[in-house]
C-alpha cells in the first residue's frame, strides 16, 4: 500500500512539465529495464533539480508521479481511440512529452516493451547498475550512449554506468583501477589492455576484462586511462586517435607529457585530463592531481574526482603544479622509503634486530602521517610537541640539521620537478616529430 502522504501530491502542472522535462533531459529512456527503473540515483539527479526550481518533492514522490504518468501512457496505448480515465489530470498536456521519452527508448540492456503491458501495478526498483555491453567495432560507437555520459557528468554519482578502460596495465592502472571499483563501478565495465600477459593476471582476479588491444579499449569505454611509460605515450595515442569521439574523456598518468602534447596527438576539441598519482595509490592511500585541458569541462573533472575518490586524496590545480607534485609525491613516496630505511638501519646499529627495527620504522612513518593528516596542524608544531628541553628528540634533530637533511629534501623535490619538467619538453619535441 502506498504512503498516502505520498499519494495526496496535488501536482500542477507547471510541476509536471518541469519533472518530465528533467527525466528526458536525464534520457530517463536510457535508464529503463522493462517496466523497471534500474537506477535509482536518476531519481535523485531530479530531486536535486526540482527542489533548485522551487519545488520541494521527496524522492518516492518523484518515482510515484512517474508511476502514475507510465500508467496513463499504457492505458492510452492500449485505448487510444477511448477516453483515457487516467489518474493524471490534463494528461493532454503531458502526453507528448511522455511519447517522446518512452517510444524512443533503447534500453541498457536490449528489453523491448510491449505496449498492452499492464504497469499500473509496477513497483520501482532500485536493482544493480545494468551491465553494458562492449562493441566489436567502433563504427558505431560515435554516438553510443552520449546522452547517458552527459547526465552523468552532470551528476557523477550517477558514475556505476561508465564503461573504462586502461591502456597499461602497470602499478598505477592497477592502483586506480582497485580504487574506482571500491566505489559504484563494476568489474564488468572495466577493461585492461597490454601488449604482453605478464601484468594482466591480477586485474583479471579482480573481475576485469583483458586484451592485447589498445582499440578495442578505447571503443569500449567513455573514459580512458592512458597509464605508458611516458615515451611510449605518442605511438599509443596515435593509435587509438582516430577512434577518439566527442563522448570520450581521455585521462593520461604519464609523467611528464604535457596537455597540449596530447591535445596534439587526439583529435580537436577531445577532452584530455592530466592526472599525477603515486604509489599508495595501490592501497588506496594515494595523493593524485590532476589538470583539465581545455576542451574538459568542469564536469568532467567532477566525474574524474567522483571515480578516484576512494584511491585517496584527489585534488585539481593548474599543470603547472603537475610537475611540481611529482617531485613532492610521486618522488617524494622514494624520499620516504628513505628516510624509514635509514630509521630502521640507525636502529640496527644500535642492536636492534632488522626485522623488528623495520616493521617499527614503518608503523612510525605511518603513525606520524596519520597523525599530521587528522590534526590539521603544521608539521613544525607537532614537531615541537614530540621535544621536551635536553631530551632525547632535539638532540637528534640536532644531529640531522647538521646532516643538512632539511636542504637536501628541498633540493630533491627540486631536482625531480625540474627532471619531470625536462620529460615534458622532451615529449613536446619527439610529438612533432
């Protein structure tokens, strides 16, 4: 039985219109099963709108207005040449746009509806994400599912949908690609390429489908992780470039190979995004920008951030902060290892045995940035708060500030900056080529 509150909704029809609107602009058609909603969080994209428009619906509101609009569409199916006695009142006016929205439709997943279907009866559902399918060949995959890539851009929560692919399948594809299925992605709509098996073993344990096919990645996905060794970054790109469309969002990981190098190799106007994690990524501990080119919409960026949140911290900055934040994390990750060998091996020195002195260096290291990361403090006040006057700490600060180690870590985030910066110029140079 239906909540009456739920029932008593007295809609008018400026309401109705503005509603049916929303769903088509959503392609409310690209989300049906059947006589079944299989995506709930459309409903949600709706709500939010509405209540910006002025009108304050619930989300079961929302799914029962629609209820009672697909009734009145199937029993006019079914009585075209009868008065329609339907629960909308008005439904003339409603009536076109309803059309538009279901007889159009191309479900997800190939359902084909009858239309002396009885729906009145039909509850929503708020099942799984539907399974998209891969396509064989590109020729026609120009347009497919534009519309659905629009409205999740618009709203990625909506991301369960997306199709992607990696072109590498190196630490860091594996890194992300453990961190997007952390969150509403499924195994199923990821797919891995690489020119040999040695890497791909391990995306297949995780449910991912494999290939030796650069192409064949890029005409199934809508958003693609190119994830090469920087100098490989030109052949690769201009291979899949000619299977590059207006619904693709192409994410690079290569250190050093600047937006506008790519934004050369891909066809004009694609939507390139420059992306710099590190390591941690790998046990979703990750520190990643990333820098939109200029033919990627904020959109685009909001979806790339909803996808990695789970790989850890994600920011956005200019690219010019890219190689910057390659020397400070994915550098600095080594400058660490460092600096906990070296704790570990001060222990060893003074009798501690090694297996212990680094299992404890690391508990440390992680310890002390877990800590600076909740506190929100400033590195030198909690610094601080560890010395006491003629303890043990201040001594030993003391004994690396003679070592110069403050100097020497500025000066190798420096040298790896200026390194990333040269690999940039660098690739500039051989994309012209």
């Amino acid at each position: 039985m239906e909540d009456s509150g739920i029932k008593k909704q007295n809609w008018d029809v400026k309401e109705t219109e503005l509603f049916l609107e929303i769903l088509k602009e959503l392609d409310m058609k690209k989300c049906l099963d059947g006589r079944k909603v299989r995506n709930n969080k459309l409903f949600k994209v709706a709500h939010r709108r509405m209540t910006a428009a002025g009108y304050h619906r619930s989300v079961d509101q929302l799914k029962f207005r629609w209820k009672l609009l697909k009734s009145a569409y199937y029993k006019c199916k079914r009585e075209p040449h009868s008065p329609a006695q339907t629960k909308i009142q008005g439904w003339w006016r409603y009536e076109k746009t309803m059309i538009a929205i279901m007889e159009s439709r191309h479900p997800l997943v190939g359902a084909v509806v009858s239309s002396d279907r009885n729906d009145e009866h039909t509850e929503d559902s708020d099942g799984e994400a539907s399974m998209l399918p891969w396509p064989q060949r590109c020729s026609d995959t120009t347009t497919h599912n534009l519309d659905v890539i629009v409205g999740i851009k618009m709203d990625p929560e909506m991301d369960s949908q997306l199709r992607i692919g990696f072109i590498g399948a190196g630490n860091m594809a594996f890194g992300i690609a453990k961190g997007i299925l952390s969150g509403n992605v499924l195994s199923v709509n990821l797919k891995v390429s690489a020119p040999s098996s040695r890497n791909l073993a391990r995306f297949q344990e995780l449910g991912i489908a494999v290939t030796h096919s650069n192409v064949e990645v890029v005409c199934g996905s809508d958003v693609v992780f190119v994830a090469v060794k920087p100098h490989l970054v030109p052949l690769v790109v201009s291979e899949i470039s000619q299977h590059v469309t207006d619904r693709h969002t192409v994410v690079s990981v290569a250190a050093g190979v600047t937006l506008a190098t790519l934004e050369e190799l891909l066809p004009a106007r694609s939507a390139v995004i420059r992306l710099m994690p590190n390591l941690p990524c790998v046990v979703q501990e990750g520190a990643l920008l990333f820098a939109r080119g200029a033919h990627a919409k904020q959109e685009d960026g909001a979806l790339l951030r909803s996808l990695l949140q789970h790989c850890g911290l994600v920011e956005e900055g200019p690219e010019a902060w890219i190689d910057i934040h390659t020397g400070l994390s994915g550098s600095g990750v080594a400058f660490v290892y460092l600096f906990a060998e070296a704790l570990a091996e001060g222990a060893v020195k003074m009798g501690m045995p090694s297996a212990l002195a680094h299992r404890i260096a690391s508990q440390t290291v992680l310890g002390a940035g877990r800590l600076l990361q909740d506190s929100g403090k400033h590195p030198a006040q909690l610094r601080s708060e560890v010395c006491t006057p003629g303890g043990t700490t201040i001594y030993g600060l003391h004994t690396l500030e003679q070592g110069g180690l403050r100097a020497a870590t500025m000066s190798a985030v420096e040298s790896a900056t200026e390194r990333a910066r040269e690999l940039g110029r660098k690739s500039a140079v051989g994309s012209r080529k």
